[in-house]
C-alpha cells in the first residue's frame, strides 16, 4: 500500500529525478529504496543467523529437536 508523503529536495536532485523516472517519479524512488531495505534485512539476517550459530545454549535446544 502506497503513502503519499511530502519531501524537499535540491532544485538538482528534482530535475535529475524528472529526466529519469519516465514520468513516475514514485516508482523511481521506491525502487533503490526497497533495494536497499533487502540489502539491510540481509545483512541482519545474517548476523542474527550467526549469532544462532555461536549459542552454544540454542545450539544444544536445537539439537533437542532432532
């Protein structure tokens, strides 16, 4: 679901926006947005994966499981 919100940008910044985004300026910005979101959730995933990995205590609950 997509919000409308209101941002300031330099004068710049908006005419290169205009040149590129083919007429939607929103999608053109959602998209590097939404990428770096990705690459973000990634990294924490990884990290919080690698945590896991070095709990000994959830590492021995685990291997309960099984």
């Amino acid at each position: 679901m997509k919000q409308k919100i209101a941002i300031a940008l330099d004068r710049d910044l908006l005419s290169f926006i205009d040149r590129q985004a083919q007429g939607n300026r929103s999608d053109y910005l959602n998209s590097p947005i939404a990428q770096e979101r990705r690459k973000i959730l990634e990294q924490e995933t990884i990290a919080a994966l690698q945590a896991d990995i070095q709990d000994l205590e959830y590492q021995a609950e685990i291997a309960q499981w099984g």
